[in-house]
C-alpha cells in the first residue's frame, strides 16, 4: 500500500496565487470573464483537491498507468497549442509563389498573432494543429455550433506593405476537391456556367450590350448554371461545402490597399489615392522570354533562383516571372534572344466577377476600398464592387426588384454604411498570383496574423541534403525579405 506524502500546504499556497494571478490577468488582456468558472478548479487542483486529478497513479496496472500519463502529457500539449494557437503564434508553411521572390515555396514561418491583436476564437470546438480537416481525410476539424462574434484582443490596424496571414475570403464556399480553392467557387461557377452556356447557345450573352440590371441577371445565370454543373457532377468537384470565417483557408500576401484608400492599376503599376506606390525589391512579373536554345541551363536556372515551376512556365508558354535585378541580368545574356513584358489583357475572371469594367491584373480600377463607418452610394453600376461585402461579409439581405430598386434587409436604399475595415492584398509575384484583384477586399475580421520570422525552408525542387535546406534563409526576419 502506498503511502501518500503530505504536501506543503505553504508551497501549494504559493502555487495558487501565482497561478490566479496570471489566470486573472489572462483573463482582464482577454475580456472574457465567463473563464471565471476554471477559478474553482484552479484552486482544487491546489489547496482542496476534492477531485482526485491523478486517480490514474493509483491504479496497480502499470500498463495503464503508462498510457494514462502519456493521455495526460497530451491532452495538457493540445490544451497549451490551443491557446498560444489562438493568441500568441502558430506556424504557417508557404504552399504558392504567389509572393516569390519575397517568400518561397518551403518557406515555414512564425505567424504573429499579437501584431494585429490576437482574435477571439469564433468557432471555438476545433481540434488543436488543424485548419479545418482532421489528418488522413477523417472529416471535420471543428464543430460548426457554437459561432461566436468577431472580436480582438487589443486591435491594431494592418499597415500598408505589411504581408499578412488571413482567411481566404471567397473561401465561405467549397468544393472538396480544389486545394486551396484556385480557383474559387464563384469563379468555377461563373467560369463554368459561361462555358455551358456557350456550348449551348453557340455563343456568350452580349453583356457589353445589357444595362446594369440586365448584366446582372446575366452574370446570375451563368452563376447558377455553373452551380448546378458542380452539384451534379460529386466525383469531380467532390461535395458543395461551407466553413467559418476562421476556418477557411489560410492565405498570405501583401497589404496595398488600406480602407478608405482608392486603388488603380495602370500598366501594372499601382496608384493609391493617384499616387505611385514603391514595389518591394523583390516583386516578380511576367515577362516573354525567347531564348537561343530550346531549354536553360541547370546552372544558369540555380544561379538566378528560378525555380523547376518557373521553367515549366518557360518552356510551356513562353513567359518567365522576373525580379527587376534578375531581367536587367538577362536582357543583355547571350542566350536570350529577346525579352519583353507581358502584358494580360483577360478580363473574364478578374473582380466583381458579376461586373463589366474589362478590368485586367495590369489594368484595373479605379476602386474604393470600404472603411468602417464610412457610406458609399450605391446603385446597379457600383453595386457588383460592395455587394459582397454587405451579404457575406457583413450578414445583410439584399436583392434587386423587378424595376431595379436595391433592396437591403427590406427596405429600398441608396446608400450603405459599412461595419467593418477591408484591406485590398495582392502577391509579390504580381501576374501569378491569385489574390484581391480576383476575390476582392479582406474583411478585418478574416485577418489572423504577421509572419515574422523564417525558421525552416526547403527547397522544393533539390532532395534534402543536396541544396534541399536553404541554409541562407533560416531565422531571417520576414521584414528583411520586404
């Protein structure tokens, strides 16, 4: 029979005060004082112990008593994850080179939460170290009830040329088997419904042709159409899904546009309120390369950093993204025989998919982006750039009548005033990146973090012990790379 060892009560007294007291202040930097509950238990654990926490010890089955302390040291690691997940920093791997040549492919990063203020969980039943899958396709991650209001523990605006870890905004719905969701739902059935309406009519709706309200139920045709294609066809797009703010997709890009700023994009260069913005150093575009041969050298490909993706684009298209740095040291290389910018003049997929601006990623806008408590007038012109804004980001009703009228939760309206900031983010890789200029504006409440630093990054396209570990890259400040 054990003999149990009398604490020391003045120890286990010295303990608990110090743990209510850092629970308190948790508590108070928080504002969640519904955790007041946990204070009872805190000082059972200490002083009373009524509950026999350890009953596990006492059991003469070594063999559980094993795996009860390993349950124990795991479910104590997932409860700490949690909570540093949600308010201090979580890890984020860069999957696209949407920002390239400022964050890579391999690229593992410390995500702040504090630089913004960490957000409140809104969807709080989530498993630890998930996103919104559970590891080897076992479903959900989270349990959608409850779903708390959006609110941030000491808030603090994002700045222009920050680059930002956020949830994918046009993430809300899904089909399961597009990674990443690229391209998004709205844009598949848009895309899709065009198409089948082409196939069809043996031709597209004459949209340049159409006022405003007509364009409008043009556009929500194809949408529908393209809709019922992807229900219908499960094996191919997988099941129609939706997720909560905060558990859709993670993304990272850049912050250009602030709330309140008017954005334009004339030649690829980018005006905030009619004024040029600087590029970082390290922003990439595509340029038309033709080369003396038919392929590039490996050593040549390694010497500029230009990645097995960005050969693939090279040999199939003809187009390589460039840094300024890297097409002043190709334009006078004897292997190239010509190289010039490449300028996209597709306008079908960039936002508001539901418009007709025959904006392009080089040219586009001008836009205002919506800032919180600012109104903006609103008609069947400019109603496609807010829309979305006012039904998914904000919780609103709106439809247009017969006769053209806006109708926003009832009643008729001209005018909207907005409840939240919205950001407008675009990668470094300027014309191969999925970003504002197709989804449109981040809400404040999607935005999750500041990657801060690089700890790890792997080379994708080199085995692991052979230039696989970019040595040159860890423990650098992501600022360093702006």
């Amino acid at each position: 029979m054990k003999v149990l060892k009398k604490p020391n009560m003045r120890w286990q007294w010295t303990k608990c005060v110090i743990a209510l007291v850092l629970y308190a202040a948790f508590l108070i930097w928080i504002g969640s004082w519904w955790g007041v509950i946990v204070i009872p238990f805190i000082f059972d654990a200490y002083i009373t112990r009524k509950i026999n926490w350890g009953w596990w010890r006492d059991l003469e089955n070594s063999f559980l008593v094993t795996l009860m302390s390993w349950v124990d040291a795991i479910v104590f690691a997932l409860v700490a994850v949690y909570f540093v997940n949600i308010y201090f920093f979580q890890n984020y791997t860069i999957p696209s080179p949407s920002l390239e040549k400022s964050l890579l492919v391999g690229d593992y990063l410390f995500v702040s939460k504090m630089s913004y203020g960490p957000r409140k969980p809104m969807t709080p039943l989530t498993m630890p170290l998930t996103q919104h899958t559970m590891p080897m396709g076992l479903g959900k991650s989270y349990i959608e009830w409850p779903q708390w209001e959006y609110e941030r523990v000491s808030p603090s605006p994002v700045k222009r040329g920050d680059i930002v870890v956020f949830n994918f905004p046009a993430g809300d719905t899904i089909p399961s088997s597009i990674e990443y969701q690229n391209p998004d739902f709205y844009s598949l059935c848009q895309e899709l419904g065009r198409t089948e309406f082409m196939r069809q009519k043996g031709a597209e709706l004459p949209i340049d042709q159409l006022n405003a309200h007509e364009r409008r139920m043009a556009f929500q045709l194809y949408h529908e159409v393209g809709r019922q294609i992807i229900e219908g066809n499960p094996g191919v797009y997988g099941k129609i899904d939706w997720r909560p703010v905060d558990r859709r997709e993670n993304y990272v890009k850049r912050c250009v546009g602030l709330p309140g700023d008017t954005l334009k994009i004339f030649a690829g260069t980018v005006y905030i309120n009619g004024k040029a913005t600087k590029e970082p150093e390290n922003a990439q575009h595509n340029y038309i390369v033709k080369l003396t041969s038919r392929f590039m050298p490996d050593s040549m490909a390694q010497r500029l950093s230009i990645s097995n993706s960005d050969l693939n684009m090279l040999y199939s298209y003809g187009l390589l993204p460039l840094t300024r740095k890297k097409y002043e040291a190709l334009r006078h290389h004897p292997m190239v025989e010509e190289i010039t910018y490449n300028i996209h003049h597709d306008d079908r997929n960039t936002y508001p998919l539901n418009g007709n601006r025959h904006w392009t990623v080089d040219n586009y806008g001008p836009i205002w982006i919506p800032k919180k408590g600012a109104t903006v007038k609103l008609d069947l012109d400019n109603l496609p750039l807010y829309e979305r804004c006012i039904v998914a980001y904000e919780g609103n009703t709106l439809e247009v009548n017969d006769i053209g009228d806006i109708i926003i939760n009832g009643k008729k309206a001209d005018s909207y005033t907005f409840r939240m900031d919205y950001y407008w983010m675009m990668g470094d890789n300027r014309h191969n990146s999925a970003d504002s200029r197709y989804w449109g504006f981040v809400p404040e409440d999607h935005v999750v973090g500041k990657p801060i630093m690089i700890w790890l990054s792997l080379d994708p396209d080199r085995a692991l012990f052979t230039g696989g570990i970019r040595w040159e890259r860890m423990f650098r400040w992501v600022e360093s790379f702006d």
